[in-house]
C-alpha cells in the first residue's frame, strides 16, 4: 500500500512537470523534449540547456526555428518561421536577435506578393547594407541603420523614377540624383526629399539650368525656346538682377517650344518648385511662363506677392502688355514689356492702378458685357420655367441654359477651366430650378389631387392655380433681387511650403 502511494506521487510530478523527455539526453547529448504548453524540441542539449544544432515548433503559436543554439539562445545560423503573421526569417543569430546577413519575408494572407528584405543586421534592426522590396514592387538597395534608410543608396519606384545618393531617417538628404521617368534629372544638394541646390535637365526640351540660389553666375532668363534677341535679353537680364539686389524679389522668365501635352498651370507650378524662386522665408520669386509653338503663357507668383500681383492683375499685364506684341510675331518686346509691368508694381504698387482699366482691351471687356448678359438670360429662362412648370418649358429653358454654359464654358470668362466652368453653370441653374419647384408645388399639394411629381411639372394652368377664395385665377408678381458673385480665378491647382518654392497664385493666356 505505502509503495503504491509513492508510485502515484511520482507519476503526478512526472505529469505535473513542465518538460518530458521523451527519449535521448535532454541534460547533456541529443534529446526529444515535449513540454505541456505545446512546445517540442529535439537537438542538442547541455547542461539541460539548448546547445548546438537543434528544431524547435511552438504548436500553440504556431512558431518554428530550426538551426543553431547556444546556452538556450538561438545563435548562429537558422531559420524561423512565424505561420500567423506568414513570416520568414533565414539567416544569422545572436542571443534570440537577427544579427550579420540574414533574409526576411512577409507574405499576406491571400496575397501573391510580398515585402523582403535581404542584407545585415544587429541586435534585431536593419543595420549594414541591404535590400528591401515593397509590395508595390519599389525597391531599396544601399544603406540602414536601426530600420531606417540611411546612408547611400538607390531607391527605386515601379513607376521607372529613381534616386541614388545619400539618405537619413527615411529621406532623401545630402548629394544625390533623382531620375524622373520623363527623362527629367535632377541632380545636386536634397533636404527633406526635394532638391535643395543644384543643376535640373529637363529632357523634353533638352534643357538644363541651375536650381536658383541667389548665386550671381546664375541665370534669370532661360531661353529654351530660342525666341529672345541678345540685345533684348541683356536688358531684361540687367532689369531682373537690378530688382533681385535691391529687394531680392526673384522674376524670372522662362521660354520652351512646347508643353509636350501637358497643362501650362502644372508645368508652371513644377517648374516653380524646382527653381525654388524666391528667398526663404519671403517666398518672392515669380515665374514668366512661355510655351511658344503652344502659344501659351503663365505668370506664377510665390505667396510672399500675391497680394502685389493678384491673378486679376498679372492676367491684365498678359493681355495689355504681352499679348498685343506676341500677336504681331514680336516675341522679344512683348516679354520685355511684361517685365516692365511686373517690375513697375512690385517697385510702386500704386502701379498697379495702371491696369484697372485695360483700355488696350475693348474686346474683353465687351466679351464680359456679353456673358452677364447670358448668365441674365440663363437665369430668366430658369425662373420662367420654374415658376410655371411646364414640362415643355423645363426641356426647352434646358437646352437655352445648356447651349448658353457651353458658350461661356468655351469663352472661359473666370478662368476655372471647361469642366468646372459648365458643371458651375449647370448646377446652379438645375439647383434654382428645383427649389422654386419644390417650394411651388408644395404649396399646392394639398388642395390638388393630382401626384407631387406631376404638379412639379404641369401647376401653371388655372386648374392647379384656382384659389378657395374664387373661380378666376390669382397671379401675384414678386420681385427677385439678383446677388452678384465675385470670381476669383486663382488657377494654382496645388501649393508649396518651404522658402523660396512656393507658388502661390498667377493666371494663364492664350495668344
């Protein structure tokens, strides 16, 4: 009986224990250890430790390592594999942490692609020379430091644009080169993933020329387009320097042949951004725009002049001083004088009065004459039509309305560009229709028995007008007091922070 007793105390504590050896040498040798939270391990042991070469599968969660161990440590060479988070790790250890050259995977769930890296570690962060690839198919080779981008390298988009040079904390930051898939290179000094100082070539127009930095070697006219005359550009070239040194306010003009397909405002505001117009801080510089085979043109201001050059008034510099000459084939004089004219108000803002008035324009100003006239008569047919509900009146005032938006949207009065001009014009039109409407036709709901919807179109006969108070139908006239809108045509699609490339506001003209 008392042997007994000793028997099922020591199965107890063998069941109760928290590792079974199964076979082997589990204190010094090669043993088969299980133990009761699901975890099994067969290799190598010393002094009951994890010694030599060893695999080790946590079947609770759902982990493996099978490779070298020292003193209980994964160290040396191994492979783990984490199955929950589809992770892979083949390469060297040190005391449980990833360190010398090793390979990583993540593959998601239901995912045929994945995120790699492949190079040195230590103590478990990406430290040395590596290569990472994205899922989206980007690539990194060069330097890390504690998972971070560091040092040289090549980053590497699917889009076919690239950068190579130096890199800290995960930015482009120090000499490099940044490859655009245009063919576009820029090359020089980067801060914060942008070019700082340096020279840009923009393949397009077989063009190169140095980031502005206030350097005096540096240029002020950039004449890719071949259209300004050496006497002309000397004396626009002394007229910009001269203003640089007095007040450091940046004009610069820039010709090319063409815009290869692209808009002038989004090449204008590039092109701002990467000649960093302007000093830091101030952000005064402005862009003269002109694509000459296009026969286009943009002034861009920096935020620090918007309020000296509104977009109003470097449009009316366009049309009055610019465009008449570029008209007559003089390209030279009309860039000359629109230097004058933007020079002159940043001189003397009261300048600026010269252009309330654009004399030299009748066609324009009769051309706005001509669209409140239109937008008047949009509005009368959508009021008339609203207000008696006829559903003829509603297709016929429609297609007036239509054809009326389409002919400001081609003239493009404000600036806002096609789309925005005849969606602006359509909606407004439709969102007043169908208020008066709504309002009208509510009114009548409850002493007609004909449906909302067909009150919404047919209430203008005396059979939906009769009132309760006689048979003849009532008409009361009210007055409509119209609110005129001011439109500013601020035809910047995107803005930049940062000193000296920072487009702010400007206009666009054709010629």
């Amino acid at each position: 009986m008392r042997n007994s007793f000793f028997i099922l105390i020591a199965i107890l504590s063998f069941y109760s224990s928290s590792a079974q050896c199964i076979t082997g040498d589990c204190k010094n040798g090669h043993g088969f250890l299980r133990t009761k939270d699901n975890i099994q391990y067969e290799g190598g042991f010393e002094n009951g430790k994890f010694h030599g070469f060893g695999d080790y599968y946590d079947y609770t969660n759902k982990y493996s390592y099978k490779g070298n161990w020292v003193n209980g440590k994964k160290s040396g060479f191994g492979i783990e594999e984490d199955y929950t988070n589809n992770t892979k790790y083949e390469g060297e250890w040190k005391n449980d942490a990833y360190h010398g050259k090793g390979k990583f995977t993540w593959q998601g769930q239901l995912d045929l692609n994945y995120e790699e890296y492949d190079g040195e570690w230590k103590d478990g962060k990406r430290t040395g020379i590596g290569t990472y690839k994205w899922k989206d198919g980007n690539v990194y080779k060069g330097g890390f430091f504690e998972n971070l981008l560091q040092g040289k390298g090549k980053f590497t988009w699917i889009s076919g644009n690239y950068y190579e040079g130096e890199l800290i904390n995960n930015l482009f930051d120090g000499e490099g080169e940044m490859h655009y898939a245009d063919g576009t290179v820029e090359k020089g000094i980067f801060k914060g993933d942008s070019l700082f100082e340096g020279e840009t070539l923009y393949k397009e127009n077989n063009l190169s020329f140095t980031a502005f930095s206030g350097d005096t070697n540096a240029t002020l006219i950039i004449d890719a387009a071949a259209v300004i005359d050496d006497n002309t550009k000397k004396i626009i070239s002394d007229l910009l320097w001269s203003e640089y040194h007095k007040t450091s306010n940046t004009v610069m003009v820039f010709t090319i042949p063409t815009l290869n397909g692209e808009s002038i405002d989004d090449y204008a505001n590039k092109t701002f951004n990467r000649l960093q117009l302007g000093t830091a801080g101030k952000n005064n510089g402005v862009l003269l725009l002109i694509a000459v085979n296009d026969r286009k043109m943009r002034m861009e201001v920096g935020y620090g002049l918007e309020g000296v050059l509104p977009d109003l008034l470097t449009q009316r510099i366009q049309q009055q001083d610019i465009i008449p000459d570029f008209k007559n084939g003089n390209i030279s004089q009309g860039i000359l004088k629109g230097v004058k004219g933007i020079l002159s108000v940043l001189q003397d803002p009261k300048n600026a009065e010269l252009y309330a008035s654009d004399s030299s324009s009748e066609e324009s100003s009769r051309s706005y004459g001509t669209m409140y006239v239109l937008n008047l008569l949009i509005l009368l047919a959508c009021v008339n039509s609203a207000y008696f509900g006829q559903y003829g009146r509603f297709v016929f005032s429609s297609i007036i309305m239509l054809w009326f938006s389409l002919i400001i949207t081609y003239k493009d009065q404000y600036g806002l560009g096609f789309t925005n001009s005849f969606l602006l014009h359509t909606i407004i039109y439709y969102l007043i229709y169908f208020t008066i409407r709504g309002l009208k036709a509510g009114k009548i709901k409850t002493s007609k028995k004909e449906s909302f919807i067909h009150q919404f179109f047919y209430n203008n006969s005396e059979k939906y007008e009769t009132s309760s108070g006689g048979s003849g139908g009532s008409y009361s006239s009210s007055g409509y007091s119209g609110s005129s809108s001011s439109y500013s045509s601020s035809s910047s699609s995107s803005s930049w922070s940062g000193g000296g490339s920072s487009g702010g506001g400007g206009s666009s003209s054709s010629w």
